[in-house]
C-alpha cells in the first residue's frame, strides 16, 4: 500500500469523491472544509454511487488549513473562481519537493499554481465525471470517472510521463479510478475544452442539460460548431484535435445520462461561474496567437452578463461565502 499522504483542499462533488475513494482503498487522506465541516468531522462522508454505495464514518476533517499536515500529494479541487486563496491554502500543506494535483476544468490553472509556490511539481488532472454534491458531506456520483494526468512544464511545454505521474496513477488506480497519462498537458487542457465549452456554456445559457442540447438538431449543430472552435484555438497553440476526436465527445455525450453541468448547478445555485478558466483563458491564448474564437466569444460574453448579475445579488454573496 503507498504511504503517500493526500490532502484535498475542496471537499465538494469532485475532491469529496476522489478523496473518499482513495481513503477506501487504504490511503491517508485528509479534507479541508468549509460549510459541511461540522456534518463531515461528526458523520464522516457518504459516497452514492454508481459502482456501488459506501459510507466512512471517520475522516481527517478540517476547517483550516493550518491545522493540516503536510502532505505528499495536495489536490486542488476548488472552483477556479476561489483560486485566489490557494496562496493562503498551499504552502501551509504541501511537503518539501511534494506535488499540487491540480483537479480544475479550464486552461492556464496549472500556470497559476506554479507562480504561487516552488520546490514542487504542478501536475494537472482532467476529470471526466459525472457527480453531485446533494448535500453535506452526501455526494452523488451518477457516471464516469475517468483522469487523465499530464505533468506541467514552463509554458506547457511536453514533459512525458514522468515518475511522479506514474506514481500518483498507481494510488488512484488501487482506489478503482481509470488513469490516463498524457506527454501533451496543454493538448489535454484542449481537448477537455471541446465538452467543457459548448456544454458547460450553453447549458447556462439555454437553461438546457446535456440530453436537451444533443436532441434539438439546431443546440447539436451549435455544440459541434463550437466543438470545431476550440479545435482552432488549440491549433493556434500548435496542438492538432483530430475530427475523430470531436465525434466521440458528441457521441459520448449521446450516451451519457441526463447530465446538469457543473457551471449550470453553479448557475442554479447563485454561485460566481467559472468563466475565465473555461472561456477567458483560451481566447486569450489564441488571440495572443492572432486567431478569433468568434462563436466562443459570443458565449463568453453572455455568460460574463448572466455572472454579473450573479456576484451582485446578495444570495449569490451568501452562498459564495458558504463555499
């Protein structure tokens, strides 16, 4: 059994179903909370799932960070719209020559992590899941589950697999969560954008789950042309996003259940929407190239009108400070 120790600073649908998972198979892990910390330190976390249902009674619980241990392994699954406390979260966690996961949908994350803290390696996850948060502590895991790992080097250039990529591979597979390694981390970063933008985007702005946008044939034309637009953008950085790719993700999203996007929970839940990651961030990679992302902008900009109106209502701020 590894002896590495895990810390996941987010304990939410996704680092709340990750971590449990790797505490099931024997590993030390330990959660920093926020709103469920009372409900988790006294209950522990309930895990429904597809591959079947678990409780653990006991978890290493907190509310501060400074009262964790230092760790092997410090995932971060944070909404990237909270990214600016990972200075105040990281350093206190992380072990000399230790690794940041970075568990975070979006492009440039990896840049951010590495800028705030050294001595470490930044390596960055990209989580095909379908999972909820339904209530403290309570996470509902409904498909999927796949992460792919690549390793972050200066401005993203390819790394390779690297050892510790292999290593933290072998934790997350004892725990039964498919692994894949990737030499390319920025052209995983894209490819992760074709489901994420058109998605994530129009869900939100359409008020629509995944099922509605692919049964409409104008929302599935509208999807593939995006899909096709972030193949642009990622071209502009010199990665290649082959045509084949772009039909599995559509027909992987035919497959899947109903699915109620993460942005489009946030949405509902009058929480600050990850904006700049997904959609701010890529335009500006490939503006920066000279390339436009015309049909990527126009959601961008919508989404950056329906967010304002988001972090200026009170509730928004309450539930936000909640987080």
């Amino acid at each position: 059994m590894s002896e590495r120790t895990y810390a996941i600073l987010g304990t939410g649908a996704l680092g709340g179903f990750y971590g449990a998972r790797l505490q099931k198979a024997g590993l030390e892990v330990h959660f920093l909370l926020k709103s469920d910390y009372p409900e988790v330190s006294q209950n522990g976390l309930v895990v429904e799932s597809k591959d079947g249902d678990f409780t653990l009674p006991q978890v290493h619980a907190y509310s501060d960070v400074a009262k964790m241990p230092r760790c092997d392994v410090v995932v971060v699954a944070l909404k990237t719209t909270q990214n600016h406390l990972l200075p105040q979260l990281l350093p206190p966690v992380i072990k000399e020559n230790g690794v940041v996961l970075v568990l975070q949908n979006g492009l440039g994350v990896e840049e951010e992590v590495a800028q705030i803290i050294s001595g470490v390696s930044v390596i960055g996850g990209l989580c095909f899941l379908c999972s909820n948060k339904v209530g403290p502590g309570y996470i509902r895991h409904l498909d999927y589950g796949h992460i792919t790992l690549g390793e972050y080097d200066s401005n993203y250039h390819p790394t390779g697999t690297t050892d510790k990529m292999r290593q933290i591979a072998e934790d997350f597979n004892s725990a039964n969560i498919p692994m894949e390694l990737v030499e390319d981390l920025l052209l995983g970063r894209w490819k992760k954008l074709v489901w994420n933008i058109p998605y994530n985007g129009l869900s939100v702005i359409l008020n629509a789950t995944t099922d509605e946008l692919m049964a409409d044939i104008y929302t599935r034309k509208l999807v593939e042309q995006l899909m096709y637009e972030v193949a642009d953008g990622a071209k502009s950085t010199g990665r290649i996003i082959p045509d084949s790719f772009i039909q599995t993700m559509l027909d992987y999203t035919v497959k899947m259940r109903p699915y109620r996007t993460s942005m489009k929970i946030d949405y509902d839940e009058r929480r600050p929407l990850e904006v700049e990651a997904i959609f701010g961030n890529p335009l500006r990679k490939a503006q920066a190239a000279g390339v436009n992302l015309p049909q990527i902008s126009c959601v961008y900009q919508q989404l950056k009108f329906l967010d304002a109106r988001i972090n200026f209502s009170p509730l928004a701020k309450e539930n936000f400070q909640k987080m």
